[in-house]
C-alpha cells in the first residue's frame, strides 16, 4: 500500500500531466486476500490501456469495508488525478449505515456512531419507518452526484456491484467450489474478478 494506505503507488511519485483511471470499491476493489495482478480492477487496467494503446495511471481507492459514501469525500481530490475514467465497482446498498430497531429492547443491533448519537431522538425513530426507501434514495442519490460531477469535468464514470451485475455470480461459485474464494476464505478469487473484469470491460467498450 502507499502512504495513505490505498493499494497502488504513492501519489507524490506519480505524475498526473498523464490520465489516469479512478478506481472505486470496497475490499473486491482494494483486493483483500489476493495478489495485485488478480483483482479485478487491475485485470480491467490492462485491457483498458490494450484497448486505447494508452498507458493510463492506475489509481486504486479501493477500502475494505468501505462504502459509497467514501465517493463524496474523494470528490476534491478527482481533478488532482486527472481522471480519463472513473470506474466503481459499488458496494452494496447495506453497506451505509442502516439503523433498524431489531432486538429485544427495542433498538438497534448495529450501534453505529450514527445511530449512537440519535437513539433518544424522534427524528432517529420516524426515520426507522422508511429506511429502505430513504437509503434506496441515499445511494441512488449519491451516485448521481458523482455522475454529475465527473459529466462536468467531462470524465467517464461507469459503475456496477460484483454481487448482481454481467453474470450469476451464485452459479459461479457452485461452478468454482473452494476456488472460487481466494486464501482468506471470504474475498473472491481471480476467476471471479476476471469474470468481473472482461464483463465491465465489454459494457464499457460498447458503450
């Protein structure tokens, strides 16, 4: 990892008079558990610049554990990349912070800093009514503002969750057996990120 901890090199020694594509994820993104020439959006690198005969920075802002409202608070640093592409591979929805009022007392199993701050508060239990529309519209909402953001730098922006995007990744699992995950036993192996990779690739592309 660099200095600020994301897997890719360190931003002081790379120079940004090139393009660059912007990787955005969680732990499928940043790689837990697989070497660097297996995850998907390295696989998706090489193609990309096979594809433009362009040799494009490679800028991983990958987070385990992270989700989409990391976007909002890399949207200062974009320009600094001088993105050619943005390319997320989104977390899930429940990856936001979600209260839910779902034990025996009445309050919620994630306690969340969020969620910690607001217990007591009427707004926090009227919001528990509709927390599936309100964080359906959260992410929607924020994808959108991302989308904005690089339309007006005039930057491609192309998303897509690895769980439910391109190919039965249920089927694939039952295809692979124990292969399908790589050494930690929980991330997935290269099969799948390639899979994942030459399937954005070609959404991309036909675009």
């Amino acid at each position: 990892v660099n200095v600020h901890v994301f897997r890719c090199h360190d931003f002081d020694t790379i120079v940004f008079s090139k393009k660059s594509i912007v990787y955005l994820g969680c732990s499928h993104t940043f790689g837990i558990g697989s070497p660097e020439e297996d995850i998907w959006c390295s696989i998706l690198h090489k193609l990309l610049q096979e594809h433009h005969n362009t040799e494009f920075n490679f800028i991983n802002l990958g987070i385990g554990g992270g989700n989409i409202d990391d976007y909002l608070r890399f949207m200062p640093y974009y320009k600094k990349f001088n993105p050619h592409m943005i390319v997320s591979c989104t977390s899930p929805m429940h990856r936001m912070i979600l209260p839910e009022d779902r034990d025996e007392h009445g309050y919620d199993a994630y306690k969340g800093f969020w969620t910690e701050k607001n217990k007591n508060t009427n707004s926090f239990h009227e919001l528990l009514k509709y927390n599936n529309e309100y964080f359906i519209y959260k992410y929607d909402m924020t994808l959108q503002v991302v989308k904005s953001i690089t339309d007006v730098m005039n930057i491609e922006f192309y998303e897509a969750n690895i769980r439910d995007t391109f190919f039965d990744l249920e089927e694939m699992k039952i295809q692979y057996g124990d292969k399908a995950h790589n050494r930690d036993g929980c991330h997935f192996a290269r099969e799948i990120h390639e899979k994942f990779a030459t399937s954005f690739f070609k959404k991309i592309t036909e675009k």
